[in-house]
C-alpha cells in the first residue's frame, strides 16, 4: 500500500481513532495528540516498507493504536508518579520543615511556610480536609475516601485542584483588607412580633461578614482575605448567617439579604427630614398646646402635671398615634417568616446606634392576664430623665402592667424584684402601702379615645401624613444607595424606621425652639398606659 492511499484511508476514519483515544485516555487534549501519533506512526511504518499486506492495513492500525496507548499510560504514571512525590515533598517540607531547613536558609523557610499556609486556609473545606489529610498526615486517597465517605477518583480530583488553587496563591500577592483590622460597627434592628435576632450579632465577626457582602456578592475566599480569618473558623460563621437568612448563596457567593442603613445613607435622609419637619413643627405644636386645658379634664392620672411636663405626654401621644395613621393610610407589606423565628423585617447599620434617636421603643405592649397597656418612646433627646431598659424585657412588661392595675408587690420571683426595684430608681413605679402605683399617666379606655379621636385628631393627622411624606422622600434616597438585590425591601425600611425617626425630630425641633424643657430629675416623659374599662 502506497503512503498517499494510507494517508486517505486514515482520514476517512480519524474520527473512530480519535474516539478510540478518547475512551481510553479521557482528557481531549491527550486524545488529540494520541490520534496524531497513530497516524504518524503508521504512516512511517509503512513508508519504510514494514506493512506488505494490504488486507492487513486496518489490524495493524488498530496494534500500533494499543502500542502507542501503553505508552501514553507509562508515560503518565511517570510523570505523575515523579509530579506527587515532588509536589508532596515540596509541600511536606514547606509546612512541616526539618531542623535542618532551619540552618539551610530560615527566613526563605519561613516565607514558604506562612504562604503555604495561607493558601491552604483559603481552600475551600472539602479541598483543605483532603490536602490536609493527604500532604501532613500522610494519608492514601482510599483512606481519604473512606474518613470524609467521598470516591477515590472524588479524592484524587480536589487534589489536583487544590495544587493547582494553592500553586496559584503561592506566587500572588495576597493583602488583607480593611476589615481585617477594622471591622466595622454593624448594629442590627428588628421590627415584627418576636426579635430573636437581638443577641445574634454578639460576634463582631458576624456582622463584619454582612458589611463586606453588602454591596456585592463575594466568595468565601475573599472574605477570608477581606477579614483576615482563616476558611475554617469563617465556615461556621457563613453557615451561621445563611441559617438566619441575613444572608444569601448566589452561586459560589454570598450577599448580605437584609438593608443596610449605611452612615453615608442616613446623613442624607437626615437632611431631608429635618428640613421637612421644620416647615411644620410650629403648626402641629399649635394645635397641640391649644388642646391642654381640655384635656386637663379628662379621667387621667397625672392631670395635674406642670404644662411643660403635660405638652410632653401630648405630643409623644400624638407621635404614637401619628405612627398608626401613616401606617393605615399607607401601609408596611405583610411580615415576612423569619428564619430564626418569628414574623417582621430585620435590617442594620453600618456605624452602630450613633445616628438613631431611639434608645428603644414600645409602641403598644400588653400582657395576657390584662387588658391593660402602655406605651414607652425612650427618645435619645430625653435619655437623661427617662431611660426604658429593654433588658429583661418580660419581667418589666409584666410590672407596668401590674403597676397601670394597681396590683401589689408580693410573690414576686428573684428577677421580678430586680426588674422592680430598676423601674422604681428609674421613676416609673413606686410602691405604696405593698401596692405598685405608675409614676407616668394612665388613662381610662374612654379617656385615651377621647383624647385621641377629638382633641388631639388634627394634630395626629398632620403628624401621620408628614411622617408618610418623610418615609415617601427617604424610600427614594434609600434605594439609590442600596444594592439591587434588597432593594424591594426598601419601602417597609423606610416606613419601620424614618416615620418614628421623624416623631424624634420633631421633639427635637420643639426643644431646640424652647417648646418644651427637658426636666432636671428622672421623669418618664414620653411614657403612657391605658387602663381596661370594667
């Protein structure tokens, strides 16, 4: 057979020789170059005159085809062979160096062993657990694959790409970001019927991760780097946050789910608001003061309160019930399921509390054993005379009621009398003859709605639609500063916290006009209940 006749022959049938090499060698690459060199090599055979035969033409390619292959499958345990022992060699020696490298040369050793490190503190977990397996406890990859229940070939694949990640990072230059030294000051807020997020965000870890994933989605990696801690300390606390839904896989990514308040965001809604609430403080304070005499003749405890002391109670009263008018004109959406339980939404800010002018807030809290209520704003404006501790919640909640009903201070267990004795030095209950008594004012059922539907209805109505214009105007400024993908959460953010914020200045303006003075003792200003009529 002639060498052009081959040649042809062999062309018609390069596909089923390329397919041969393909089942046998897998990667594509090798096959193509294992196709080329059966081709060559039957080509040179016959050019020097080893095939006579013609009817034997496809036997003998089909031989040098196996031939060559066995080649190819020496040659690549070869390699290998030399590749693993050397590579492990290289990173046994670099992690776990000898004495003698010591002398050799300490500070190249010991660059080598910090970026050796490194790398293998960003690889993710199943390709850290087998290289640390394989390359310092000197495991085989069955053993391997029995400890983590993998395959052998699932063993042998996550080393391969974690010498490939590692010999990658061995060579960049790897800076750790801010946050590394800086972690930000993230502070999370809760609004709905239960917070089980409160003591969450006790790590600052915790929340350095949803600052640096705000913005962007971001790989485990680069938080590691970003944070300066290592993949396994990190895993847990990524797990964490995706358990609480505060944040989302994408991907191989992750991004903060929930709104941030950023310092940025706040000092430009700040000033929208307070222009806002300027234009009209005067107004609602007119109606308010104008209200005083009426009301004085209401069924009330505290009627006889000096006026400064009294505007006070109105205008908080008129804040709490301007809250509710905005929210039944333009209402939140419906409270979302949380992950860690409960119903409501969950955001944060970037520079702790400093910019709220909340220091707690308890618009209408009540108790089952009573119908009785009450209500407390601890504005950050009135913090040195009344201060609302939020800590012990349950207890407290309980003892003002207890307090409104008028019930006595017997029986009560180790942490009642402790929460009691903390309400008593802060002015809100005292006890006389064994019978608790609230220090702020309590109204009769009749009394409240009176007092909110008549006297003070033009004064909550123009509170209400101005908070819905200030939560309107900061819904906007909120969505150009958030990502894309929390930006439907931005509406109800900007309901939840701007229209009380609003209230907060407007109290602010008020005293800053000389409105109203700020007592020198501990009174509860900006605190009332509602007694149930019998």
């Amino acid at each position: 057979m002639d060498i052009k006749t081959a040649a042809e022959m062999l062309k018609d049938n390069l596909p089923a020789i390329y397919g041969y090499a393909v089942r046998n060698l897998y990667e594509s690459g090798d096959a193509e170059d294992m196709a080329q060199d059966i081709v060559c090599e039957v080509l040179e055979s016959i050019k020097n005159g080893n095939l006579n035969d013609d009817r034997a033409f496809w036997g003998y390619v089909w031989a040098t085809a196996k031939n060559i292959l066995r080649v190819y499958i020496r040659r690549e345990e070869q390699r290998k062979k030399h590749e693993t022992a050397a590579e492990k060699t290289f990173y046994q020696e670099t992690i776990i160096p000898s004495p003698e490298d010591g002398v050799i040369d300490a500070s190249q050793n010991a660059e080598d062993i910090y970026l050796i490190r490194r790398e293998l503190s960003l690889l993710s977990k199943t390709r850290r657990e087998v290289s640390v397996r394989y390359y310092i406890r000197n495991k085989s990859c069955s053993e391997i694959s029995e400890e983590l229940n993998i395959s052998v070939e699932a063993v042998k694949y996550h080393l391969f790409k974690a010498r490939a990640k590692m010999k990658e990072g061995y060579y960049m230059e790897r800076k750790l970001g801010r946050k590394s030294y800086d972690p930000g000051r993230f502070k999370i807020d809760f609004w709905g019927d239960w917070n089980h997020y409160s003591d969450f965000f006790n790590r600052k870890i915790l929340g350095a991760i949803a600052l640096a994933a705000y913005y962007a989605p971001v790989s485990a990696e680069e938080l590691s780097v970003e944070l300066g801690v290592a993949m396994p300390y990190l895993e847990d606390e990524i797990e964490a946050l995706l358990a609480a839904g505060i944040i989302a896989k994408i991907g191989g990514k992750y991004q903060t789910n929930i709104v941030i308040l950023t310092a940025e965001y706040e000092k430009e809604a700040d000033k929208k608001l307070t222009a806002l609430v300027s234009r009209r403080a005067e107004e609602i304070f007119e109606d308010i003061k104008k209200t005083a005499p009426e009301v004085r003749k209401l069924d009330f405890s505290g009627k006889n309160y000096d006026d400064n002391r009294l505007l006070f109670m109105l205008l908080n009263i008129a804040v709490v019930n301007g809250f509710i008018y905005a929210h039944n004109k333009s209402p939140l959406g419906d409270p979302q399921p949380l992950k860690l339980g409960g119903h409501g939404w969950v955001f944060g800010y970037d520079s702790g509390y400093d910019n709220s002018r909340f220091m707690g807030v308890t618009l209408h809290t009540e108790v089952p054993e009573s119908s009785s209520w009450f209500s407390a704003e601890n504005y950050r404006a009135i913090g040195k005379c009344q201060l609302w501790n939020h800590w012990k919640f349950s207890e407290k909640t309980k003892l003002m009621i207890s307090a409104i009903d008028g019930k006595r201070a017997e029986n009560l267990g180790e942490n009642e009398q402790e929460q009691l004795e903390i309400l008593i030095d802060g002015g809100f209950i005292t006890v006389d003859g064994g019978v608790m008594r609230p220090e702020f004012p309590v109204f009769s059922e009749a009394a409240y709605n009176e007092l909110t539907e008549k006297y003070l209805k033009p004064a909550i109505e123009k509170v209400g639609s101005m908070m819905i214009d200030a939560s309107g105007a900061c819904e906007k400024i909120l969505v150009s500063h958030a990502p894309a993908s929390v930006r439907g959460q931005c509406g109800d953010i900007a309901k939840i916290h701007h229209r009380l914020e609003t209230g907060a200045i407007l109290l602010e303006e008020l005293m800053a006009r000389g409105d109203l003075a700020l007592p020198a003792g501990k009174v509860p200003l900006c605190t009332f209940g509602v007694k149930a009529d019998i």
